[in-house]
C-alpha cells in the first residue's frame, strides 16, 4: 500500500500530541485577549489610609501609583516613612506630589523647581526611583511642565480633561503613549458623592472607544472624611468589578508602567 508524505506528517503529529498530553493542547489554546484598555488608580497626597488601600489591591493581584508630599509625611492624618516603606515594599510606584502641595500655577519657575526638584531629591534620598509626578490640585502650566522635565520626570499627571458626567465631550481615554507626557489627562478626582455606576462608566467609554489609558485619581480612603474621599467599601467594589474587565482587554497597571515612563537621574545642583 503507498503511504502518502502528508498522511505520515499527520501521524506523527497526533502521536505527540498524544505523548504530551494536556501541556499540548495549552500550549495551542487561543491566547488572553489583547490589553486594550489600562486603568492606572493613582492616590494623591500621602494619606495615612494608603497603606490599607494599598493592601486591598494587593488582595485582588493589581498594584497602584501613590504620590506623596515629602515634607508631609509624619505629619498628622498622614502617611509615616515607614508606611511609605510598607506601600513601595509590595511593588506599588511611589511618585512626586512636590514638597508641600501648592498650587504650581501661583508660583514662579524658580519657586516651581524648588517645590518639584527638591520633593524628588528627597525621594530619592529615602531610596525610592520616582520617574512620575502629580501636579497638586491639578494646576499646570507650560514653565511647571518644563520644570517636571528638568528635574528629572519622565512623565506627569494632571487632573481632568477625559469624559464624565461634567465633561462629555471629552475623549475617553489618554493614547497608552500620550501625545503630551507632562500633562496626562484624567477624569476628575473621585469625590465623596462619586458613585459607583460612576467610576466603571469612566472605564466603560474607554473600553467602548477602542480603548487607551484611564488614570484615576483619589485621595483618602475613609468613611466621612472629606469631600475628595471614597470610603473602603466603595473602592473595594470598584476593584472587584475591574477585576471582571480583564476577559475584555482591560488591565490595571501603575502610572509608570502604563506610559513606559523611565528612571532619569537628578539635575545637577548648582
């Protein structure tokens, strides 16, 4: 009997297929959807509830960006040196807020570079590798961008300018590569009468607009605390549901790595 090439090629095939059993057919299985959509949650100010906020999304495989005033930390309602340690210690990115949270806009270029430059000197000096900054109050403008660049940032984040319920004609969602580094744009701070039907729509128009990156900002996690502050419960909730938004293409990562951002060295004091 002639045995053709190609009925030969198939033989030996399923004869290793049937050799390597289940490790086989993984390896053929249709690969994760693509990551289309990156949620960055960020956490403004150094609060001392950051340290638990940091170990809920631990609990859930996701890590967050958490920017810090220097000259803040030990103060009271306020994040410790040592919790600051805790947070970096379990792989969330630790960014510039500047030293004592001004408004960037109300003060000179000088001044800008003292408040940015020396809030990323003692960062670095405490042993931390800050590529990302958060503008305070999300106050920004053409010399506190060149300042950020200057000292060393290789991004930074403003507050505003995607779509929500007071913007909507806003985009989206930012490119994963933003067109402007030093000011990335968000929806607004989350805020004690932000709901949750809220913050999964702001993920959900990204999603439905091709994607792109979706950085959120909050500041303290308590409950009754403020009118910029979400309670554990609220943010709990909200994790767990992006938690559900991995089948379509949606991904948590910290600030840095969602723009690719890279450790650049300190100006040169003069």
């Amino acid at each position: 009997m002639k045995v053709f090439p190609r009925m030969v090629a198939l033989s030996v095939a399923l004869a290793i297929v049937a050799t390597l059993g289940p490790a086989a057919h993984a390896a053929t299985a249709r690969p994760s959807k693509k990551i289309k959509t990156v949620v960055a949650l960020t956490f403004d100010d150094g609060d001392s509830s950051h340290p638990a906020v940091a170990r809920m999304l631990e609990k859930r495989g996701m890590r967050g960006t958490f920017y810090v005033n220097t000259d803040t930390v030990g103060d009271e309602e306020k994040l410790t040196r040592r919790g600051l340690a805790e947070i970096a210690r379990k792989g969330h990115e630790i960014g510039g807020h500047t030293l004592t949270h001004v408004r960037l806009t109300e003060l000179t270029q000088s001044e800008q570079e003292g408040q940015i430059c020396d809030d990323r000197r003692a960062l670095v000096a405490w042993g931390y590798r800050p590529t990302t900054l958060a503008y305070p109050f999300g106050a920004v403008d053409s010399d506190a961008m060149a300042v950020a660049r200057r000292c060393g940032y290789d991004a930074a984040r403003g507050v505003g300018g995607l779509k929500e319920w007071g913007c909507p004609a806003c985009p989206a969602g930012e490119a994963l590569r933003p067109k402007n580094r030093y000011d990335i744009r968000t929806p607004g701070s989350v805020r004690e009468d932000t709901l949750l039907r809220h913050m999964k729509q702001q993920v959900l128009n990204a999603e439905k607009s091709g994607g792109g990156l979706v950085p959120l900002v909050f500041h303290r996690v308590c409950d009754d605390c403020g009118l910029y502050s979400t309670t554990p419960r609220l943010l709990g909730q909200f994790l767990d549901w992006l938690v559900t938004r991995k089948p379509h293409g949606t991904a948590v990562r910290t600030l840095q790595s969602a723009v690719g951002a890279r450790y650049r060295p300190l100006p040169r004091q003069e």
